[in-house]
C-alpha cells in the first residue's frame, strides 16, 4: 500500500479582525491603544479630533513615523517587534507589545488611511477596507496599494470613517464624561518629567479636557493635610509626610524583600474636606468613573495609566476603623517593573494572579494602610489650623498647676505639655509669669500657669455605667459638682455635663456638641453667661465638619472634644468631653440570648427572619456552628442568604408602581446577584422607604430599631461587595475567603436580611 504525503496550510478567515477589534472593551482602551502607539513614536504630541460633520475621527502624532517595514509590521495582525516595559534612552517605558494598533482603529470605522512620514519630506499612504478583509477566506489574500508623494509633516496621522451615526455618537458620549477622557489625556505619566508628552482630544476642534480638569485649584490645596511622598528604591526606606512645603514626620516602611524587581513610588496629596466633594471643586482627573463623586489618587505601571481603583483602594482603611483613614487624596502611585511575572488582562485593568503579583497586592495595600493610619495620628492640628482654629490638639492641657515648682520643674512640666513627640519637634514654647505659649506654624496656643492650688472639687467617678450597653450615659449636671461658677468668680468657667459619655454607634445620627454644655453654669470673668458660638470646639479626630457639629460615628472608638473659650481678661478657658462610642449589643438572629451567632441583628433586638421560612432555618443552623470549626460550611453558606433574601423580593406581588420598578430591575437573569442586592440596599436607603421599613420592623417588637440604625447599616457598596465575595465561599469555601471575609460577609448579609425583611413587609406601601 503506497502512502502519500499531503501537505496542508493553516488559513485564517478575514473576520478575525472583526473578532479581534470587537474584543477591545471599550472606546477607552481602543483610544489608549492608539495614544501607546504614539508614545512608543517618540511623539512629543498626539491630537485626536472627531468631526462631527462628516462622522469621522482623526489621530496626528509628530513622532517617528513608518518606513515600508513598519506599514508591513502593523498590518501583521498580533505581531510585533515591540518587548513591553523596556526603558529606551530617551526616558520612556515601550507601552505596545500586542501588535493591535491596526485592530484598535478598527473598533471604530470600516475605512482607515494612514499617511506617514519619517523625515517630513517623503510621505507613504495606504487605505484599508474593514469590510474587504472580512470577505476573505484567508486573510492573506487582502492587499492595499501604498501611495508615495511629498510630505507636509513628519510624523503618522490615521484618518477613521465609514462610521455608523449610532456608534459615532456613543463615541462623542464617551469623550463628552470628562471623567473618562482626562485620564485619556493623561494616559501616560512619569514624575519626574522625563517623557514629556501631550495628548489632546476634542469635538470639531473644540478640546474635550481643560487645564481646571487635570490640575488642582489653589482653594483645594488649603484644604490639604498633607502632602505625602515615598521611594522604595530610597534607602532611608521612609514614608514622608510634609505639611505645606515642611517635612513634619517620617514612618519607616520597607516593601517586602520578594518584590526586588519592583519599583513603588507615590505623591499624594490628603485632604479635609469636611465630606463636600464635587465635580464643582476638584479635577475630573481624580474622580472615579461611578456616579458618586468620590477623588482617589492614580495607579500607573511602567508610566501607562492602570485603570483600576482596588489595588490603591482609598476606602480601605475607612471600612476598618474611620479614625484611622484619611480617604480624601489625589496624586499618583507609580509602579516600575520588567519582571515577566507581571502580566494583565486584555484591557490592562487587573494584574494576573501569581505569587509575585499577589505580593504586589498586599505590600501596595500595606502601603496604603500605613499611610492612612500614621497620617490620621497626627492630622488633627492641622486640620485645625486649615479651618482656621488653634491647633488645640498639639498640649494635652490648657492650664499647669505650677504651684511649689521650681524654674527647671516648670520648664519640664510645659515640655511635657506637648501631646507627641511629632508635634515637639515642631513646637517651640515661652514661658511667662502666668502663662506659657506655645508656637505651632506661626500659631500660638496658650496654657495657663496656676500659681495656687484651685480649691479641690468633688469630681464625679471616672466608672464604668450601671446602664445596659447602648444606653447614653449623659448625668444632669450636679450642684457642687463639676466647674460651678462659684468656684472661680474671677475666671472665665465652662461647664459640661459629664467628662466621658457613652453613644451607641447608630443611633446617635449628628451629634450637637453644645448640648453637651451646661449653659446657666458657663460664663465668663464678669459673671455674665457666655453665648454657645463664642466656644469654640474641636475634636482629636479632625471628624467635625461644622462648627458645633460631630458627624454620626460608624465604628467603635473614643472621641475627645475640647470646648474653649478665649476670656477678654482672663484668657482661655478649656473644659475637654470624651465620647465613647460602643457597638450595640449584638443578639444573633432567631435568639433572646446573647452569644456568638455570626448572623446578627445589629442591635435591633429582637429580630427573627420571618420572610422566607427556609432562611430563617438556615439563619438558625448558621449560628449553632463555630467558626473555627465549622468555617468551611459557613462560608459555602452565606450566599445562599442573599440569593433567598433577592428570591423574596422578586417573588413578592405588590400594588406599587415604585416597588415593581425596582423589582423588574433585578428580575434579569444576566444582572448579577452583586448589581441586584445594590440595587435592593439602595432601594431601602431611600429616606421615605426606610422610614417605612423602620415603622413595620417596630411594630414585630425589633424595640431598638430607628431610622438612624437602619441608615448607617444600610451600605450599598459594602453589601453589594461581600455579596459578590460570597461567591468564592460558595464555589471554594475557605480556599478563597479568609477568616476576616467570612465576618464581612455575615456581617452585610445579617444587614440584608433585616432590610429585605422590612421591604417585604411593607411592599404595598411604597
């Protein structure tokens, strides 16, 4: 039997490239792709302008341009003769590795021309038709004709059209979201000024992005806490904090020894913003893309933008404890590497998981954390100072008892006064014969020194509360008590009505810190009553926003408030509150007693899911089990809550127009379970829907509830998140969650199920 050897070709069909082009996700990347292209040029500039008229969209660079070698390499689709991340000598880091600049201008239009020149004398054109090349059975058999003449410039310009109207104008809608296109035009990025480059894009001439969107106004740098540097390839190995132009304190921080072949830079800047963050009064640059305003510094790896807003979470510490974030900040991190272990997804918006790139990830949140914590240590001076109050918080105490002390005592004593060593080094002080001042950035704050021991007053006892857990603590003042004014006729006295008063977190809502001041008590040198807005007042945790005002406190911890009162004759008076705010008393769902059921009511007592049988049963067995032993089950579990919480609200038959809309939205089965419980949250979160869910959840006995508790537990962002993160537990159980994830997700899903419980049962009244 003879054999015979047949040869055989591989071909590709013309309509790769449709797949191809189809594949890049978004007018975004397809734009940043091109705007790569003319960085890797050697471009000083790039101008993108789409024509309204004539549906069309043009790219002009003034870099290198193409020989007939460089036309052949861009229309070999997937080829490239560019190793991304390789420093050239000019400063700049190659962005294009893929060879998808022809797709990328396919994304757009059906014809692109492309016209280039390498010396501004002879010019090469060349046409190519989308639809022609789709037609092919084998993509090879595709030929364009290259036209040479004379140059009028030097450098690659691509001509798109043939676009259809409808998607022409989503794309003028995408550039119109300044947002989106600042980051566009700042694309690519280097600190240290190395590669400057220009992008512009604008609509019939008109550009998109102004100056007021990428830079920020002088007013919002008054608002500034810090400005805050860090170098891993510095060797003092120090995060830097600077206020203004002055270096104020140093926190060791060293990346971890596996990332070697990692460079980590950042320049940000922290603000106080007292929560009124706008479009209005910070740079589209900064803001994330959601709707909701919130400013975030910028990731950028090998000096191209990396859009992502996880990996430099700003809210990360927020979600831990608030009086350890400093989540307003603007600025850059950057991030340099030509290690082959870094590798992204198609649209450069996640880093592939390895071990090197997972370590990346924690050291960078480390990073993060350490900032935000070190730096909400010491940011209350100055955030006193930028909303034009003394920096009360650099002394511990507005008046020293001097009395039998000797020169060297009393000038220890003053020394001591000082509340940190940070705030030491950067104070210098006098003292006086009956005072001693303090100098803190060109402000002064002064500490009087008592020659004679104040007559001793009965003070009340510094014990825990006989009230349960939750209870507010606030005694009525008490004669003879605490400053009475008969105590110092000739000085000025404020009087509180206790020096440490216990809140619930989430039932306190804002806080009026004069209610704390006992007004009858509290006058001046002359015996006169001092009006409430002549004291001033601030806090050791920079959370005030107003003048008198405490914002409602979401997580446990101590507040000291500091009430002072500057006296025309006798100086300054300072009485000093400290809040604690406790956790309400957590009763795991479906019991009267207190234990460690990992589903619980969040203070709202008494609750029993009664909305669906089959969670309140699984609600039971979830908190008869450890969680040290029965992790792995817990964690399998938990989405199963959220999938019975969505299956009661869409099963639920309402007369509501209001209800029902909300309803359709999470109905389709391509909504994720993720969008679906935002949108349930969000929907409960609305004043009037909340009031309504409160008012049915008092009336099944839930004594605690109040509108204020339902409010701060009702976190969209938050639930929705754990919600998604249950999956992992549901798919790999601990593999993928860690312990503190399995809290967080019992935690939003014990939420979810109290805010579905009163929405079904009030659907007919929205």
């Amino acid at each position: 039997m003879n054999t015979q050897s047949n040869m055989l070709g591989m071909k590709v069909s013309g309509n790769i490239v449709s797949e191809l082009s189809d594949r890049i996700p978004s007018n975004f990347m397809a734009l940043n792709e091109l705007i790569k292209n003319a960085y890797d040029a050697d471009a000083s500039s790039v101008k993108i302008n789409l024509l309204t008229s004539e549906k069309k969209i043009t790219v002009q660079d003034d870099g290198c341009g193409m020989d007939r070698l460089g036309i052949e390499n861009l229309l070999h689709i997937a080829r490239s003769n560019k190793n991304y991340a390789v420093m050239r000598s000019n400063g700049r880091i190659t962005q294009g590795e893929k060879g998808l600049g022809a797709l990328a201008t396919f994304h757009f239009g059906n014809s692109v021309t492309w016209e280039t020149s390498q010396d501004g004398v002879t010019e090469l054109k060349f046409n190519v038709q989308k639809n022609e090349i789709l037609d092919k059975d084998d993509i090879s058999e595709y030929q364009t004709t290259i036209i040479e003449s004379d140059a009028s410039f030097k450098g690659t310009k691509i001509t798109i059209d043939d676009i259809s109207s409808e998607e022409f104008d989503f794309i003028v809608s995408t550039l119109e979201n300044k947002k989106t296109t600042s980051k566009l035009v700042r694309s690519l990025f280097d600190s240290d000024g190395i590669s400057n480059f220009s992008v512009t894009i604008s609509v019939d001439g008109i550009s998109c992005v102004n100056n007021e969107d990428l830079s920020v106004p002088e007013y919002n740098n008054q608002e500034r806490i810090y400005r805050v540097e860090y170098n891993s390839t510095d060797e003092t190995g120090e995060i830097k904090f600077f206020y203004k132009d002055t270096l104020v304190f140093k926190e060791p921080f060293s990346m971890d020894s596996k990332l070697i072949d990692f460079d980590v830079k950042c320049k940000l800047n922290i603000y106080d913003l007292g929560g009124k963050v706008s479009n209005a009064n910070f740079p589209a640059l900064y803001h994330k893309e959601q709707e909701k305003p919130d400013i975030t510094p910028l990731v950028y790896i090998n000096q191209g933008f990396f859009k992502n807003y996880i990996l430099f979470d700003v809210d990360v510490a927020r979600r831990l404890r608030s009086a350890e974030a400093l989540a307003q900040m603007t600025g850059e991190i950057e991030i340099r590497t030509q290690s082959d272990k870094l590798m992204f997804n198609a649209d450069r918006t996640e880093i592939n998981e390895n071990i090197i790139t997972a370590k990346l990830k924690t050291e960078i949140e480390r990073l993060n954390k350490t900032i935000q914590k070190i730096g909400a240590k010491y940011k209350a001076p100055f955030i006193e100072m930028n909303r034009g109050r003394l920096p009360a918080a650099v002394i511990t105490q507005k008046s020293l008892d001097i009395a039998d002390k000797n020169e060297d005592q009393i000038e220890l004593l003053v020394s001591e006064n000082i509340s940190n060593k940070v705030f030491a080094e950067l104070t210098s002080s006098k003292i006086f014969d009956d005072k001693a001042i303090y100098t803190f950035f060109g402000k002064e704050i002064e500490a009087r020194l008592l020659k004679k021991k104040p007559r001793k007053k009965e003070q009340p006892k510094d014990e825990p509360s006989n009230n349960p857990q939750g209870q507010d603590n606030v005694p009525p003042p008490q004669s003879g008590g605490h400053d009475d004014a008969a105590d110092s006729a000739n000085t000025a006295v404020i009087t509180l009505k206790d020096f440490r008063i216990a809140k619930t977190i989430g039932r306190t809502g804002q806080i009026n810190l004069y209610d704390f001041v006992v007004q009858k008590s509290t006058k001046d040198s002359s015996g006169n009553a001092i009006p409430l807005n002549e004291i001033a007042i601030s806090d050791n945790k920079g959370l005030m926003q107003t003048a008198n005002i405490l914002p409602a406190v979401s997580v446990p911890q101590e507040v000291t408030i500091t009430y002072t009162y500057n006296d025309s004759k006798t100086g300054f008076e300072s009485k000093s509150l400290t809040l604690v705010f406790v956790e309400p008393q957590k009763l795991p769902m479906g019991s009267a007693i207190a234990n460690t059921g990992i589903i619980h009511t969040h203070g709202i007592g008494g609750f029993i899911v009664s909305f669906d049988p089959v969670a309140g049963k699984l609600v039971e067995q979830i908190n008869s089990l450890g969680t040290d032993d029965y992790s792995e089950m817990i964690a399998c579990s938990l989405r199963t809550l959220f999938e019975l919480g969505v299956d009661a609200i869409k099963n639920i038959t309402s007369s509501s127009t209001t209800f029902n809309g909300m309803k359709t939205s999470i109905s389709p089965s391509t909504t994720s379970l993720e969008e679906k419980v935002k949108t349930i949250v969000n929907f409960a979160a609305l004043n009037k829907n909340c009031s309504k869910i409160e008012r049915h959840l008092t009336s099944l006995s839930c004594t605690n509830v109040s509108y204020n508790t339902l409010r701060n537990i009702a976190d969209a962002d938050r639930i929705s998140r754990n919600a998604g993160e249950s999956n992992l537990g549901a798919h790999k159980g601990t593999t993928n969650l860690s312990q503190q994830q399995i809290f967080d997700i019992s935690n939003s899903a014990s939420t979810f199920l109290i805010l579905v419980e009163g929405i079904v049962g009030v659907a007919n009244s929205f």
